[in-house]
C-alpha cells in the first residue's frame, strides 16, 4: 500500500515532473533569466535515482527552439525530456482527422507542418500574444460559427504567466471569449488535463502515487497533478500570488513543513483542506530536491 502522509510518501517516490516557465525561468526579452537555484536543482534531480521530466504549457515555440534556449540559460535538458501542448495537439489532429486554422504565436507553427491544414473542420488556440488581435479572433470565431459540428482546442487554459516585465495574460482569456460566443466548450490540450498529465506518467513509466508535480500555478499545475492521482508542489516564483489577490477555486491540500533550515519552507498538497486556509512559504530549490533525495535514499 502506498504511503498516504508525508514524509512517508515522498519516500515513494520515484519521478518528479517540473513545469518551466515560472518554477525554473522567467521568460523576457530575449531567452528571458533563470530563477535562482533552478539551475543546480535540475543537477540534483538528474544526478538523484528520480526520474525527471519536463511538463509545460508554452505555445510561443516549437518544443526544439524552446528547449534550445534553456540549454542556452544553463539548464541540462533534452528535448524528448519535455512535454509540450503543441506536439499532443497535432497527434490528435491527425488521429482524428481534423483540418485546424490555427490562432497560435508565429514560432509554434512548425508544429502543425505535418498536419493538414486545408478548409479547416476546428480552430487551434495557443498563447498569441500580440496576434490576439480583434481581427484574428474574428476570423476564428468566424470559422467556428461556419461549422455544423464546432470544435475549439486550447492549448492550455492558463489565465496569465509570468514575464522579466510583469504578468501577462494567457491564452484562457481568448479561450472563455470563444467558449462564450460560439457557446461550446473548448478541449484543452495540456495542462491541466488529467490526459497530458498521464502521458507523462506513462513515458515514465509510473503510477501517479508515485511521482510529484512542482509548479508555480495553483490551479493546472498542482490542481491539475492531483485530479490525476499525484501530489503537487507550488512554488513563490513566477506567477505565485496570495490566494486573496485572485478568486480562485478550491483546491483540496494540507501543509507539511520539513526542517529545511534557514527559515525556508513550503507546503504540500494532500485531500483534506481548503486553499484558502493555507500559510505560504517560500521555497528554495536546492534545499527541497535535498529533502527529496534523503527521503528517496532513506526508503
């Protein structure tokens, strides 16, 4: 039986997955900045006997020049290490038969080059950016509205990331536009669908007991990890703000504090409390992929 309380739990463990933007960089003008210790937390987690995977909701490149430029900030990954909403899309797209117009950032649509994109039969949103304009959305709530059948697909349902510059809206924004006025619900491609979640289990090879989300988004990272069955880690970094700056929806989840030294703590999601009663901590990397080693070795 698997352990159900921690530390016991984390002694379980046999993988941890990592979102990016936010938990290991800030994105930004040119390749964007690491967060500090994200660097040597990768190398911890790599050298460890965990498995290690990368889970991220970025649509403003292709899975290799994103990667790219993280190899270019310091961080030893490889691209078939990272899970992307782009390339999940265009398998589904293909598996299903359907023709997308795309409403994505100019850097994505390598993705879709294998794909057929002629007379499109449903509409593909990612984070734009600035190619959410009126006119784009226009034409693809056009192109919905021309359809017996329509079919929206959101890579990712994110409200808003983080940049070197501030917070930035996200494409859950244009995705509740559309739902609204086609009056459809859209398919969300990446996180925080239990589906991608489970691909990445199922590359891993692991049940969900068994590995840990770390994210700095409550609501697809950590709420996202346990509708699929795992444990979740939310971090002070990137797009972190106190539950009172948002109305955000409740999420199941208890604290656990390690003696981590230097004030440094952080909290772990488990079935039983509500968000809104959580303290937060802030967490320093290199300290907790320590603990989780130690636990990992002392099983």
């Amino acid at each position: 039986m698997a352990d159900t309380d921690w530390p016991g739990c984390a002694r379980s463990l046999k993988g941890v997955i990592l979102d990016m933007c936010g938990v290991l960089y800030d994105s930004g003008e040119g390749d964007g900045v690491a967060i500090p210790g994200s660097i040597e937390a990768v190398k911890r987690l790599k050298a460890s006997d965990l498995q290690l995977r990368f889970c991220t909701n970025e649509t403003q490149a292709a899975r290799e020049t994103f990667v790219a430029k993280l190899q270019r900030l310091g961080f030893d990954i490889l691209v078939s290490e990272v899970f992307s909403p782009a390339p999940a899309a265009a398998a589904v797209l293909k598996e299903r038969g359907l023709r997308p117009h795309l409403l994505v950032y100019d850097g994505l649509l390598p993705e879709f080059d294998s794909v057929d994109q002629s007379n499109p039969n449903c509409v593909v949103i990612g984070d734009a950016a600035e190619k959410f304009t009126y006119q784009n959305l226009n034409e693809a709530f056009r192109v919905l509205t021309d359809l017996e059948k329509p079919l929206l697909f959101s890579l990712g349902q994110g409200r808003y990331y983080k940049e070197t510059d501030g917070l930035k809206l996200d494409v859950g924004a244009y995705m509740k536009a559309l739902e609204y006025a086609c009056d459809l619900k859209a398919e969300v491609v990446g996180k925080p669908s239990p589906t991608f979640f489970q691909s990445v289990l199922n590359d891993m090879g692991l049940q969900p007991h068994e590995a840990l989300m770390i994210g700095d988004d409550l609501v697809n990272d950590v709420g996202g990890a346990q509708r699929c069955g795992m444990r979740g880690v939310q971090v002070r970094t990137g797009k972190y703000r106190s539950v009172g700056s948002f109305n955000l929806p409740k999420i199941n989840m208890s604290p656990y504090w390690p003696p981590l030294g230097h004030g440094c703590s952080y909290w772990l999601v488990k079935p039983s409390m509500s968000v809104c009663e959580q303290p937060k901590f802030p967490l320093l990397r290199c300290h907790l992929v320590l603990w989780l080693n130690l636990c990992f070795y002392n099983r």
